[in-house]
C-alpha cells in the first residue's frame, strides 16, 4: 500500500531532487535580497549624484497636481520622455531580478505595461484636487481597481509573474529605509517591538486557544494564530513549513488572512479618520493590527495621505509610514523565524508526528528571517551617514528635496505596483473555501488584536507615535 | 470535555511523545531528507500555483519560506531537511551525477 501510495504520488510529483536556497544562494535566489539589491541601488545612486550635485529627480517624474483634466493631460505629454525612461529603468531592473529569481521575462514585459500604464492612472487620480473630498485615495483605488479587473473582467493567470505583491512593496520598504533616520529606529524601536510582541503573543494565544476549542488541528491553529499575529500570509506559510501542515490548511489559514487584510485596508483609515487620529499614532495602530505588510502599507499610505487634506489630522505622512514601519517590521517580522523555531520544537516533540518531522534547527531562525529589512536598515544608515554634517535646516533645505524626495517618489511607485497586484492577484473564486471555524477563531483574535492594538497606539504609547519626527 | 481540555496547557502543547517518531536518529534516517526524495517539491512556481492566495498577499519567493516544498505523498508542506519513513528518493550525491536507488524505513 504504502509503495502504491508512493509511486502515485511520485507520479504527480514528477520532480527531481529539490533545489536549496539557503546559504550565499540565497542572494540571488530570493526576492528579499534582490528587493536590497534593487533598492539599495537606487539609494546608493542618489547618495552619488547628491555627491556630485546631481540628483535622480528627472526620472522620478509622478503627475503633478491637477485640477482640470487639460492640465494632467498637458503634464503628462510634456513629460512623456521622463516616464519612458522611469519604465525602462523599472521594466530592466526587474526584469533582471525576476529571470533570477526563476520567472520569465517574457512573461513579466506585457503584465508590467499594463501594471505601469494603470500605475500612472492611480497616481494622477490620487493627484487630483478634489481626490479626497471623493475618498479616492491611490492605495484605496489601486486595490478596488485590481480586484474588478482580476475578478470581473479576468486576465490570464500568466501575467500574474508581473504582479509581484511582496517584491513591490520590500522594495519600497528599502526604500523607505532611505527616509527614516537610524536614530529613530533606535529610539522608538524598543517601543515598537514591546507594543507589537504585547500584541503579537495575545493575538496568537487567542486565536489558537479559539481554534482549539472549536476543534481546529494544532497545526491550522497555529498557522491562523502566527498569520494574525505576525506577518499574515507569510507567517501562515513559515509556519506551515516548520510543523509540516497540510496543503489543504495552509490554504485555508491563507484564504482567512487575506479577507481579513484585505476588510483591514479599508476599515482601519476610516475608523482612524473618524477619530481623527494622529498621523503617528494611526500609523503604529495599522501597524499592529494590519495582517500583512503590502495590505498594511496600503492602509497606511491612505490615512498619510489625508494628513493636510483633512482637518483634524496632526501629523505628517512621514509619521505614519515611520509608525507603521517600525511597528509592523521591526516589532514584528523579524520575529518569524523565533515562532517558526519554537512552534516546530512543540510540533516535533508534543504534536503527533505520524508523518514526517525533523530536528528544529536554530539556524532556521536566520533562515526565514525576513532580510528585505538588512536593506531597509542599511538604507537609513547611508543616508544618516551622508547627511550627517548638515543641521536640521540644512538638511531639510538641501537635502531632503534632492536626496530624499526622489527616493520618496521612487517609493511611492514601488508601491502602487504593489497595491496594484494585490487586487490583480487575489481572485475570490479561486481561493480555498475556508469554511467557518476557522473564520470565527481567526476573527475573535481580530477583535483583540484591534482593540488592544487600539488602546496601546491611542492611550498607552500615544506620547511616542506623536513625537515621532526627524 | 474535550474542548476544555483544549484550553489547558497540556491541551495546547499536546503530550510529550516517547521513542523515535518525533524525529529519528539511525543511520539511514539520517541520510534521507526529505529534500533527497522523488514525493518532495520545493519550486516556489508550483507552490505559488498549488497553494491558493499564496502569491496574493505573499510569495513562494520570499526568505519566510526558506527551502520548504510540499509533500505530494503526504500532501503537506515540508522542510527540505525532514526526514520521513516513507521516503522514497532519487538522491543527488556530490556533482549531481550518481543517483541512489529509493528507499523506505518503514
């Protein structure tokens, strides 16, 4: 029986031995390190030509702001030749990245046209006058976009190698790097990470203690639990690995983190704009209880973008990005590989292992740590280091606007395309049909993870996301 | 009863296994990952298409997954380096080029 199982299985298997990514591989065979190659570049070529005097302004072109159509139309044909060049550099850098990383390039040019041409779309809207009087913030808009397009009208599923969610948004994370300075990190990353592990462990505890007691396997609940806890669909599949869950489960606890971030996006700016949070506050909020980084940028960069726009929101849109950042990143992803670790030293030793199993290994905590941060680290001590001599004012006169704010528009592209392929990827039909315990455990664990989320980022360590500045 | 049980902590962590099903230590258990065999398949494309929503919100590509595949035998995701009683693998020594005969511990 069980040699008939196998030459089954072996049959739809029908692979050879399987290909290692781990060690010095894993700096070309994993989209972190190529999300630091990339990004870390652009940064590095800026810190050049600030150098020299120069800067990377001309090919960070975005649309300028608008109140009539003539006008867009106008800035858009007068800077025709800067967006053909910013594509270039996008199509040639990625393209680069993506053959690395195992995705075909011809399959990843026309997808990225189309990703392109909708991303200058969502960018001017965003950029016209009245665009928040209407809510049409560019996040929101590029995700309802994307999800018509990929569930009403339908692409075919080749094109998904250029909607690369995770690549996008880990670039624009480096990225971001450039624009936070390392003493920040240092000073609110001790709070970040006490407010998120607060958080995380909660979270986690209650939605699998919920799992359990409506009779979900160890495994589904631990993945539900790390997902909501930690990084989402990332954790559910780190997770999945080191307990060895089944295929099955694995979609489910998915299926449940991608309604839940995808509900969050939208829900989590209105409330905070109801409430007229602080930037920085609402940013460390959305930080803690976001499920996933791109889902929770998106949030983000929706309530940021309010900030001077809507009275009554204090703050900058820095602050909320900072915020959010520092939370969801450095409070934590980084902690991935930890709960990997020891969720696969509980599997290993206390959860029935009748198939399968294997020693945990410390190492697996670097394994699966998340490295696209290195780079968003690295980012902000290159830029601290090169701008290390100016004052405050210096600073914000010289080199914020020829250093730093191409960076910044850089950034913002990188995550349309992200938020973009959100929508583009994520198809309601085809995702595993969850059934309703697992909804109910991951969704009680919602409510504490927002709720106490809420009280730490509003009450407790309000003082902090409030004086959250360069 | 049960469900309460489920709230306890021996509930949560489970019992303590005894013997060698967590994870053996023989000689030929130790020689045979589950990376070495023909039911293992860790190409992040394939993953991304068999797990539904994976590359939604996620990616088959990132460092989270390190070298995990799945398991088409058990249907379940697996570490390269577990080791299983069912392992049936074509092997790749040194060079790529001497191929070992499948085998099963159990």
């Amino acid at each position: 029986m069980a040699e008939e199982l196998a030459a089954e299985a072996g049959a739809i298997a029908g692979s050879g031995p399987a290909r290692s990514t781990s060690g010095w591989q894993e700096l070309w065979l994993k989209e972190d390190w190529w999300s630091i190659w990339l990004g870390l570049g652009l940064v590095l070529a800026s810190s050049l030509l600030y150098a020299q005097g120069l800067n990377l302004r001309w090919i960070a072109v975005t649309p300028a702001r608008w109140s009539m159509p003539e006008q867009l139309v106008h800035d858009l044909i007068a800077n025709a030749p800067r967006y053909l060049a910013q594509f270039t550099l996008w199509l040639v850098a990625f393209s680069i990245a993506l053959k690395a990383l195992g995705l075909r390039a011809a399959r990843f040019v026309p997808g990225f046209i189309l990703l392109y041409v909708l991303a200058v779309a969502i960018f001017a809207i965003g950029q016209w006058d009245q665009a928040s009087a209407y809510n049409l913030e560019p996040p929101l808009v590029a995700l309802l976009v994307g999800l018509a397009i990929s569930n009403l009208i339908g692409l075919p599923r080749w094109l998904d190698d250029s909607f690369r969610v995770e690549f996008y948004v880990k670039i624009g994370i480096v990225l971001l790097g450039a624009t936070l300075p390392v003493a920040l990190i240092v000073w609110a990353g001790p709070i970040a990470i006490l407010q998120a592990s607060t958080v995380s462990v909660a979270t986690f505890l209650v939605i699998f203690w919920a799992s359990r007691w409506l009779g979900l396997e160890r495994r589904l609940a631990a993945m539900l639990g790390v997902g909501g806890a930690v990084c989402g669909v990332s954790a559910a599949i780190a997770i999945s690995g080191a307990v060895g869950g089944k295929k099955q489960d694995t979609s489910i606890a998915i299926t449940t983190v991608i309604v839940w971030a995808i509900v969050m996006i939208f829900v989590l700016p209105l409330v905070a704009r109801a409430l007229s949070l602080h930037a920085g506050v609402a940013g460390a909020w959305i930080g803690t209880s976001e499920f996933a980084d791109a889902a929770g940028f998106a949030a983000a960069q929706a309530y940021g973008n309010l900030v001077g726009k809507v009275p009554g929101i204090a703050g900058s849109t820095d602050q909320t990005l900072w915020a959010f950042t520092l939370m969801k990143v450095v409070g934590r992803d980084v902690w991935i590989g930890i709960w990997a670790f020891v969720l696969a030293i509980i599997a290993t030793t206390r959860w029935e292992v009748s198939e399968g199993g294997g020693r945990p290994d410390p190492a697996e905590i670097w394994w699966r740590f998340p490295k696209f941060v290195l780079g968003f680290v690295v980012a902000s001590l290159l830029i601290t280091f090169v701008t290390w001599d100016l004052s405050l004012a210096d600073y914000n006169r010289s080199a914020a606007p020829i250093l730093v704010a191409p960076l910044k528009d850089l950034r913002t592209w990188a995550f349309i395309f992200s938020f973009l392929s959100i929508g583009l990827t994520t198809r309601f039909r085809e995702l595993a049909h969850s059934g309703l315990r697992p909804f109910i455990a991951f969704s009680i664990g919602v409510v504490i993870n927002v709720t106490l989320g809420f009280v730490l980022s509003t009450i407790v360590f309000a003082p902090y996301w409030e004086s959250l500045t360069r | 009863m049960m469900r309460l049980n489920a709230l306890s902590l021996r509930g949560w962590l489970g019992r303590r296994k005894a013997g060698p099903t967590a994870f053996s230590t023989s000689k030929v258990e130790r020689s045979a990952t589950c990376g070495s065999c023909r039911h293992f398949n860790n190409d992040p494309g394939r993953l991304e298409r068999e797990i539904k929503g994976l590359a939604a919100l996620s990616s088959a590509r990132a460092s989270v997954r390190a070298d995990d595949g799945i398991c088409a035998l058990h249907d379940r995701l697996a570490g390269r380096r577990f080791r299983c009683h069912h392992h049936s693998g074509i092997a790749t020594l040194s060079r790529g080029s001497t191929r070992e005969r499948c085998f099963a511990t159990s």
